[in-house]
C-alpha cells in the first residue's frame, strides 16, 4: 500500500511496531504483545537486536509469539541483531535468516548476505542515506527500508524522490531512539561490572539507564551495548506530512509506557480525528529536533 491520501481525505499509511530493544520479563514481554494484539497496529518486528546474552524468550519462544500474533492479522517480521559479535551470534542471525515462515528485517549486511536474495526490510543502522545506495539494497531483495534516524524532513523527501519506485519507506516517529552500538556494554561497566558477568542490570532500566551531562541535563541513555537519545522522539503530529512525502509506514518503537497510546493517535490521524497527546515514560521528555534540522534532542511546538 502507498502512503496516499484515503477517500475521506485522510492520509493512509501502515502502523509498525518496530523490535522490543530493552530487557524486560518474559512475562512482561508477553503481556506486552497479547495488548498489542488488540491494536490497530498492522506490522510488528519480534527479536532481540540488541544483546545475546538476553534470553527472556528463545528463538522458539519468539516464534510461538510470531504465530500467535499473525493468527491475530498482524504482518510479522522478525528483526536481526545490529552488531554481531562472535560464531554463536552469526548462526543465530542464520537461523533467522534461513526460516521462511516470516519476513526478516536485516539489522546489518549479513543478514543481507544470509536472505540469499529472498526479501527483507533494511534496518535504520544500514545507512542508506542516498538512492544509489536504495537502488543497491533493492537489488538484493529489499522490500522496504527504515529511514536513518537523523534524517531531516528535507533529505527524506529527497531520498524518497530517488528511491526505486518499488521499494516501500518507513520512519520511526515515537519512541527513543537507538543511536549507536558498540562492542563493549555500557550498562555493565556503569554497574562496574564486565559484559560477560553483566547480572543483566539492564532489566532493571525498562526504558534504559539515563546519562547526564555534569550539568545534570539528561543527554543520552544507554541501554547495553546501545545508546539512545534521552528524549522520545514524538512525531506523531507531523503523520500526514510523512505520508505526504511518499512514506508507507510510521514506526512506533516499544517504551513501558505510551506504546499503545501512540498506536492508537497514529489510527486516529489515519481516519481523519484528532489525536490525543501521547505521553512518555515518566521523566522522560519529548524531541523532534532532527525532523526540523536541528540538534535532535531539541523539541520544537511546530505543526
């Protein structure tokens, strides 16, 4: 489906909810999914992409909780590690790779390599910043790629304009933003701590472990081996322009609170109502500075 206008003069665009990037419970990891199951949401992304030492649900776990969620309506994809580290992580990333019951979403080039020319979605972190390098992906089987997530409103119209005309884009619009990675685990060492004996301090962060600046400013989080922004990105308000410049689906990424929320006001500017506010986690505040051109962590009251 484009990203067009429906007849009632409202935009259309698909709902997805982008990959769980933090370490909660298994049961709260479930519970998560059965509400989400009740949503409008059309597309989830299932899998851990961030640690391999997180082991709430096993590959086979996450596969039940693919069926069950299919059996619900929802297109499932599952979602491929960002950063692979060792022998184990790379056949774990070929496990994915190889199933064929689900679409994948290639968090890095060898998941590419491993699809062997079957579909997959490019992941935000594969740096596609011009419409060589999305004519590229698309000639090995990409379907639809995830814009990065510092891209301005001017360069994704832009990038849009170059893109094969067959391949789907997708934007992030709520939730913090996965940043970087890096092969050493920053919660573990905050803990002081080593990666390989971590105790799994991230569980106890359900919306990662927020970084100050000695101003005490919230700066940055991290979340394992990931930093994201401290502040949720909320462009929930500007759905009608992305689906305006040829975006075909909205990305909401899972926090502990507002998930749903956002969901549902991204289906109410879908069917022409008015939204209402989302809020964040408590204690974290909202940022749309990059989708304006400026420093990301900035929020600006623009429509």
């Amino acid at each position: 489906m484009n990203a067009t206008h429906a007849g009632n003069g409202a935009p259309a665009y698909r709902i997805a909810l982008g990959p769980l990037l933090y370490y909660w419970t298994q049961q709260e990891t479930l519970d998560f999914y059965v509400d989400v199951a009740s949503t409008p949401v059309d597309i989830i992304y299932l899998g851990e992409t961030v640690c391999s030492r997180r082991h709430a649900l096993r590959h086979e776990e996450w596969l039940d909780l693919a069926r069950m969620l299919r059996d619900s309506g929802k297109q499932v994809l599952l979602s491929t590690r960002t950063l692979i580290e060792s022998g184990s992580e790379a056949m774990a990333m070929q496990r994915i790779c190889e199933q064929d019951d689900f679409a994948v979403e290639a968090g890095e080039v060898g998941a590419i390599r491993a699809r062997g020319g079957r579909g997959f979605v490019a992941g935000p972190h594969l740096n596609a910043y011009n419409g060589e390098t999305l004519a590229w992906l698309h000639s090995l089987g990409a379907t639809r790629f995830v814009a990065p997530l510092e891209m301005d409103q001017h360069t994704l119209r832009q990038l849009i304009a170059e893109k094969p005309s067959a391949l789907q884009a997708e934007v992030m619009v709520w939730g913090r933003m996965p940043l970087a990675f890096s092969s050493r685990c920053f919660t573990a060492r905050h803990f002081h701590r080593r990666k390989d004996d971590c105790n799994f301090h991230c569980s106890e962060h359900p919306d990662g472990l927020d970084l100050r600046t000695r101003e005490s400013q919230d700066f940055l989080a991290i979340n394992g081996i990931q930093t994201q922004s401290a502040a949720c990105l909320d462009l929930i308000n500007q759905a009608a322009n992305l689906a305006q410049a040829g975006v075909d689906v909205l990305r909401v990424s899972p926090q502990s609170q507002g998930t749903l929320e956002a969901i549902l006001a991204l289906d109410a500017v879908r069917r022409g109502e008015q939204p209402q506010a989302v809020k964040p986690p408590e204690g974290i505040r909202l940022c749309n500075g990059y989708w304006h051109g400026h420093a990301g962590i900035e929020h600006l009251e623009l429509v």
